[in-house]
C-alpha cells in the first residue's frame, strides 16, 4: 500500500490496496492519513455494495441519508447520479456534507461507478490550512464566534431544489434541521484548528447582525476559495474518495452536459462537535 500527500492543503492519494482484504494495521494507517489530511483518494477498487457497506463499517455506524435516492436494496447506500438529458448535478457549489444537524457526519464515502469522458471532477479544500492562513487579526475576531447551519433552503420544500434536480433529491417535508457550531474548530480527532462555516448551509454568525455577520461569512468564503488550500481530484471509474466533513469543503463540477456520472455515497456518524 502505498500513501501519498495529494496537496499541502488537503488529501492524500491511496494506492495499491484492495479494501475488501485490508488488515487491521493497514486500516490503522489509513485512518492515520484520513484525519491528517482530511481526505483520501482510494484508486483502482472494485466493491460490491456490500463490501463498500463493510469499509464503512469500520469507520462508525452509517448515517441514512434522508433526501438522497437509496440504491435499491441498499438503504445505507445513497445514489449521487446526472443522466445525460438532465442540466443541475447532485453538490454543485462549495459546501460541507451534514453541518446542519446536531451531530455532523464525520465522512461521506464516495465510489465512483461511471464516469463521463471528461470534466466531473471534484474540488476539495483544507479548512487547516485555510485558517493558518488567516491573519493573525482575523483569527481573533474570530475566536469563540459560533454559527447557525441549516438545510431548509436547499432541501425543504419552497428551495426548488429537488425540482431543479429532476427528483434525485426528496423527503423535502423532513428538512428544517439547524444547528449552532464554532466558526474556529478544533478537530475532534487531532485537535488542530480548522474552519467550521461554508457557502452551502451556514446561515449566519449567532449574535453578530446581519449585514456584519454577512461581510464576515463573505471574506471567510474568499480566502477559502483561493486555490492554494484546493486540490481537483480527477475521477476513474473505481475510485473511492472520501472526506472529513469536518475538516473540508467539496465542490463537484458540473462541466459534463449529455454525459452520465453514476456513484454510490455511503455517510458515516460523527461525534458532537465542540
């Protein structure tokens, strides 16, 4: 098995492994990696379902997701799939996966199946890296602030999202969930300071008004979005990429028009963050 870093800022490349046969030491050392980079790019798999549910396994308990179309017999399994006739793909702007419940998701496991000729890559992006490289100024106004998540805007049932999406996205009546994190993390796991907002499901900075609250979440997001704290992760069929929730941002490109790009995403539980 072979580990290498994919960029300074975020993930790491998993080569010359079979996940259906790894040993307990060589898991030990991929969970190492995972929580160091805060992603992994697994090439070259090939999983039934049920071997995809099994490395889940070792992780946490799987989290069902409540608006993903299941694959049919695999609950725990949800289907991330444009068709060639359809235009809004599944995570087409920067967000983290889950920041709006209670209790994130500690990783989301992602297996590609089909993939188009070209373009359908995803981009990734550090959160420790991109907080080390805030100023020493920021990084006090920040310090203690906390934010509101939620998901009522992108799936409940006045967002438009799941007609946008053809009906891959449902079960819009179940959205409404929020919840209140630090803006400053520090990781549950390795302890190191990471940013905890993103474009896709932060609402606000709790106690701070709108219009600086606004200005605030604004110059988070652009010094995130510079390519320094970003890798672009290029897809084969039976590649694995799994994330930190915690730890990252994601952004799949929608640059495939009249191609299909077919995966299977199993969510992992998390712990409640602090």
């Amino acid at each position: 098995m072979q580990i290498s870093k994919a960029s300074d800022a975020v993930g790491a490349i998993v080569e010359d492994v079979d996940l259906k046969t790894i040993s307990d030491d060589q898991f030990a050392e991929i969970r190492s990696a995972f929580f160091d980079s805060g992603a992994l790019f697994i090439k070259n798999q090939n999983l039934a379902p049920e071997d995809h549910i099994a490395f889940a396994e070792r992780w946490s308990d799987i989290d069902i997701n409540r608006f993903f179309t299941p694959v049919e017999g695999y609950p725990q399994i949800a289907q991330v799939l444009k068709e060639p006739d359809q235009e809004v793909n599944i995570g087409g702007v920067w967000h983290t996966d889950h920041s709006y419940d209670q209790v994130p998701a500690m990783s989301s496991i992602l297996y590609a199946l089909e993939i188009p000729p070209t373009g359908g890559d995803t981009l990734f992006a550090g959160m420790a890296a991109a907080y080390d490289g805030l100023s020493d100024e920021m990084k006090a106004r920040i310090d203690g602030l906390k934010a509101r998540h939620g998901n009522a805007h992108v799936f409940g049932q006045q967002s438009g999202y799941s007609e946008q999406t053809g009906g891959r996205v449902g079960n819009q009546q179940s959205a409404g969930q929020e919840a209140i994190h630090p803006v400053v993390l520090a990781h549950p796991e390795t302890g190191a300071k990471g940013l905890y907002v993103n474009p896709g499901f932060t609402l606000n900075i709790v106690d701070m008004a709108e219009e600086e609250s606004t200005t605030l979440l604004k110059q988070l997001y652009e010094h995130i979005m510079q390519p320094q704290f970003h890798f672009r992760f290029q897809w084969r069929e039976g590649d694995i990429a799994m994330w930190d929730n915690r730890s990252t941002w994601h952004y799949a490109l929608n640059d495939y028009q009249g191609h299909r790009r077919y995966m299977h995403r199993i969510t992992v539980q998390g712990v409640a963050l602090h």
